[in-house]
C-alpha cells in the first residue's frame, strides 16, 4: 500500500485510484517569465520520482503539468525586456525544458499552455456564470466565495479573518474582498482575447481547473505543487471545480515543502533567490537533483552552497561504485545461511527502497539507504563473497537510479522516451475524439504528440504513429509533450 499525506485531510491516506491500474496526476506548472530558480526544479524532480515509483509498482501514470505562458507576470516582464509575451514564453520554457533534462526529469505526459486552451477557459467561466457562482463586475468575472461553504478548508483560512487588500485583491464592483477572478478585461495594449465578457485574458487561478478536467477529467487522483500554492491558488481552484462539477477534484492534494536559506523564505523579491543555471554551474545535474531529494518533500529544504559541496562529495561515492561494478554480472550462486549481515542487507535493499517510497514517497529515508547499501557492498568486497556482493551492489544501484535517479546520465538521453502505452492512449484518445466530431481535441493531441518528437498520419487504415526525423545533435532528449 502506498500512503501519501493529503493537505485536506491533514494526515496520509491510502492512494486509491479511481481506475485500480492508473493513477491521473495534476502538478501546477512554472510561469515563464524569468530563468528557472531551484523553486522551479524541487516539485519537478519530487513529482519525477513519483511517477517513477508509480510506475514501479505496477500502475499506469497519465501526469499532466501545465505552462502558464500569459498572466500578470508575463505582460510586465515582457514590457520591460521589449520582447512579444508568446516569444519570452517560448524562450523560457526552452531553457526549463533544457535544464530538467539535464536533471533527468522526464517530461510530463502532457504539458498544455493557457494559451492553446481559451475556449476551455471561457466555456468554464461560461459555465461558472449560468450557475450563478460567478458574476460580472466592471473589470470581468469573479467567483462568488461566500457561496461555497467549504471555502478555507484547504488551506484553513477564514473568510472573516482576511484583511481587504492584504491577503485578497480589492477591486471596484467585487461582492466580496475575497471574490477571485476569472476574466480579466484587458487594455488594448495588453494581450487578449474575445469573450461574452469583453477582450480580456483568463484570471490566474481558472486555467489549472479547465486544464485538468480536459484532460484528466472533472475528478483524478493526485494534485500537486508548492506549499506556497495551498492559497489562495488551489483554495480557489478546489472552489471553481466543485461549482462547476458538483464534485471533489482531486482525491489527495500533494505540496511540497519551500526552499529555504538561513530559515528564510528564498524568492526574487528577497534577493536570495538562487537560477537552477547556477547551481548546474556549481554541481553536477545529479548531485543537484538528490540535493532536492535529500529531505522528505513536505519538509523544508534549507539550502546553503556548502551544504550542496559537501552533498556532491557524497554522491561521488555512489558513483564510483557504480564504475567499479557497472558491468559487473549478477551473481550467479549465494552462501547458504547463515549468511553475513551485510549480504542479507544488499538482497534486502529493492524491498526496503520501495518500502521507503510506498510511505508517503520518502526519498530522504530512500538516499540514506542507497548510502547504506553501498557501504555494505564495499565491505562484502573484502570477503570472500567479493564477487556476489560488487554483483549484487551494481543491480541494486540500477533498481535505485530507476526510480530516484541518482547515477550521471552519460550516453543516455536526459529525457527518457514516452512509453508506448502512453503513447497508443494518445491515439486512442484522438480517435475517440475524431468520432465525436471534436476536433478541437482531436488537433491539440495531434499537436502535443508532434511537440513530443511524432508525426500523427491518418491512413485508411487508420492512424499511423512515427517518430519524426531527427535533427538535433546525439544524444539530446526529445523535447516534453
């Protein structure tokens, strides 16, 4: 049984999937105004391992992670570098793309952008209106708080306790300080886009909600991001979706924990706020990405430059491990009892790593088992089962490198390659929709799949999946759907 800590109900619970065979995962993206920070890459490499151990035992993962690419954030930004809000997007979203795959992060199943998603959007505002949850007001549409009694309960805040203009925005024609938009009238300067509501873009909270019910449906499994999500972004977003759908839309809601520095918050604002660029100038990608993993998600992780030395002297001897055993052949015959406590160690070490990740995806207690495991290899070495235990250390670090990630890449790919299950679920997915005549979808998974490195061909015999030709140079991954 796999146990993971739900933020609503304050405690871990049994993951339970509503297919017993796959598990629908939702993880709130990055905003693509800025170089990515090692905020950006702590829920990446968290959510990697957890889909790696999902897969691991046995489950089929369908994990969506989205690119807000047009918000607030963006328009500024963009004014003041001079640049076309789509193209500073793009721009961003290559170098976090890159970045994760020299992390080994695999990329996400699918990865939609508000952008290509406004008649969602607009068709969910739509509906939020005609069920009288959400109202017109002189600058767009807002969600009625007051409505839904459970509001707080995410995050435990209390509508009566929030301060006008300091946890909430006040505007002209709100109901309610705390009422959050849904549409946003924009100046004619500013990109927008037309709706019943005038031209304006998507309020931020209201793109998460379309997105994961295109694609995941109007209830998954596991919703994930930041603690410093919790609110107001996933209070409104579990707010939206239960008006809209009448129904919970995640059964467990995941967050990890922040990145602190001195016990302080990191962030742009504070100026203490570190580009994942410099700490891949600093260390190698896979010290990093175990540095990330090197406490449980939910707790803080508080970051210094020694600390991330003395993690990557660590590392190196795992890594030299590896280089000792890497080809070495699994052993062909063990001692009969009773055997050295070090060998029942090394035969024990894939049950007590999936162990360790079954309770609530503890890669800290899973590190210090690997760490573990290799001291017991490197005194097995002195013995005379020498060979049994370089054999046994090097399927061991394989098992765990499968499922956390933890050797140098190398000649492999940084990106691993979608699945073909995956992949023939996509195209399922396009049929079905082609047969429902609609072809919005059917042309947005065409789309994704071609962002994923395949070209989608409709045949008479129906649709025929290739990769495309590559260009780009050896051994670079393929970029995410």
């Amino acid at each position: 049984m796999i146990a993971v800590y739900d933020t609503l109900t304050r405690g871990k619970r049994p993951l339970a999937p509503a297919d017993p065979t796959l598990v629908r995962i939702y993880v709130c993206g990055v905003t693509p105004y800025a170089e990515a920070h090692i905020g950006h890459a702590r829920p990446a490499v968290v959510w990697d391992v957890v889909r790696r151990h999902l897969t691991r035992r046995g489950y089929r993962v369908v994990y969506v992670q989205n690119y807000t690419d047009v918000d607030d954030k963006l328009v500024d930004r963009s004014r003041v570098v001079q640049c076309d809000i789509g193209e500073l997007a793009r721009q961003h979203i290559a170098d976090y793309e890159r970045e994760m795959a020299l992390l080994g992060v695999e990329p996400p199943d699918l990865a939609p952008r508000v952008t290509d998603h406004l008649t969602d959007i607009v068709r969910f505002v739509a509906g939020l209106v005609e069920r009288d949850r959400a109202y017109e007001a002189d600058d767009g549409v807002y969600f009625e708080v007051r409505r839904d009694p459970q509001y707080g309960q995410l995050s435990g805040q209390h509508l009566d306790e929030m301060r006008p203009g300091v946890r909430v925005q006040v505007a002209d024609g709100k109901r309610d300080p705390a009422d959050f938009a849904l549409w946003k009238r924009a100046p004619s300067d500013e990109p927008g886009w037309e709706s019943p509501w005038g031209r304006g873009r998507p309020g931020w909270h209201i793109e998460c909600s379309a997105m994961s019910a295109r694609y995941l449906g109007e209830a998954f499994d596991l919703h994930g991001g930041g603690v410093d999500l919790v609110f107001p972004h996933h209070e409104n977003e579990r707010a939206q979706s239960r008006a809209y759908f009448g129904v919970e839309p995640a059964a467990i809601w995941m967050h990890n924990g922040l990145i602190t520095q001195a016990a302080v918050k990191m962030s742009k604002s504070l100026g203490n706020g570190v580009s994942l660029q410099a700490l891949l100038d600093r260390a190698h990608p896979m010290a990093v990405r175990t540095y990330l993993l090197s406490v449980q998600y939910r707790t803080p992780l508080d970051f210094s430059w020694q600390g991330l030395d003395d993690w990557s002297r660590g590392m190196e001897r795992i890594w030299r491990l590896w280089e000792d055993v890497r080809n070495e052949p699994a052993p062909s015959a063990l001692p009969h009892a009773p055997q050295p406590q070090w060998l029942q160690s090394l035969q024990a070490f894939e049950e007590n790593l999936l162990a360790a990740l079954d309770d609530d995806f503890n890669s800290a207690r899973a590190l210090a088992l690997v760490f573990d495991m290799v001291r017991d290899a490197r005194r097995g070495e002195a013995t005379p089962y020498g060979r049994a235990a370089r054999g046994l250390a090097r399927a061991n670090l394989a098992k765990a490198d499968a499922v956390l990630g933890i050797l140098p890449i190398d000649d492999k790919t940084a990106g691993r390659p979608q699945s073909d299950s995956v992949l023939n679920e996509l195209v399922q997915w396009r049929q079905a929709a082609r047969a429902g005549r609609d072809w919005e979808l059917a042309d947005q998974i065409r789309d994704l799949l071609d962002r994923a490195g395949y070209r989608l061909e409709d045949t008479p015999r129906g649709a025929n999946l290739r990769p495309k030709e590559k260009s780009r140079r050896a051994g670079q991954p393929s970029p995410p759907v």
